[in-house]
C-alpha cells in the first residue's frame, strides 16, 4: 500500500518537473533564436486601429523577428469574440490577408501613398501601396520590400474592435 500511495504522489511531481523543463526549453529556443537579433522597438499595437505605424523604416531583406502578446476583441462586449496574436481560425474576404487566420496580428511595408483629386468635386482620395505579410504570437522572416514598416490586425473592419497586442520588434545585428 505505501508503495502505491508514494507512486499516485509522485505523479503530480513528475508531471510539474516535465512542464517546466518544456518552458524552460522553449525559453532556451528563443534565446537561440534572438541571439544573432538587437530589440529596436516596443509598441502597442490597438485592436481598434487598422493600421500602427512603428516607425521603422526598413529596407527588403532585412530580417526581423516578432514576438507578441496580448488579447483583441473583434466585437467589443462579445466574450466570445477574443482572440490572441495568430487570430481566430477563421477567413474572410474582409481582410488584409485573406488566407491567414481573421483578427491575426500582420504587418505591411508601405512603399508609397498615391493622391488623386477627383476633377468633378475637388475630393482627394489617398491610396496605400505596399505588402502584407503574417506575424502572428512569433515569427522571424525577411521583408519583402522597402519602406515604413506598420503593424495591424487582419481585419478591415476594426472600429468595433477592443484590446490590443504588445509587440517587441527585434533586428538581425
């Protein structure tokens, strides 16, 4: 009987021991991972916002790596409707990326904003040019253009959006 009772207590241990030693080892796999990498920026980034300029200019190629936290609603007061950094399992065609998970943290690299003035009423219209790619809860990848690097959420329709994710950006040295 004590040897099953050592047994059943034993079990609780081994299973605490095993799940720290799987956190520890991820945290050890991204230091391994940050380690050729510099912190550059910190930011917020709202869940109400389309799009939150970082501030970073950048140029194709360079190699950046995300780490992100933090929890958005896609429709404020709606318990249901959070999300974390890679989104609900869900696409639309009412998103920046179609084919990625809705409510996702992505980032675009705006190459230039066009004007034009329509001759009839004198309004002017901007357009964005630029590239959007995912970034989701962590994510390393080269940018595939030059320009001012922003960060959003992979919905367009975001004014009744709450919450918002914390970004750390890093920099390949």
């Amino acid at each position: 009987m004590k040897a099953k009772s050592r047994t059943r207590r034993g079990i609780p241990f081994l299973t605490s021991l095993l799940a720290a030693l799987a956190f520890w080892s991820l945290g050890d796999s991204r230091q391994n991972q940050l380690q050729d990498f510099e912190p550059v920026k910190k930011i917020t980034v709202p869940g109400n916002q389309a799009w939150t300029d970082t501030g970073l200019v950048v140029q194709k190629g360079q190699e950046f790596y995300f780490v992100t936290s933090g929890t958005i609603s896609l429709q404020k007061d709606n318990p249901i409707a959070g999300c974390g950094p890679d989104g609900f399992n869900r696409k639309t065609q009412q998103q920046p990326i179609p084919e990625q998970n809705l409510g996702a943290l992505v980032g675009k690299i705006l190459e230039k904003v066009e004007t034009a003035t329509d001759k009839q009423t004198g309004e002017k219209t901007q357009r964005e040019i630029g590239q959007a790619f995912f970034i989701g809860k962590e994510n390393r990848l080269s940018l595939p253009a030059d320009g001012r690097l922003l960060l959003g959420i992979n919905e367009l329709v975001v004014g009744d959006n709450d919450g918002f994710f914390e970004v750390v950006i890093y920099r390949k040295k």
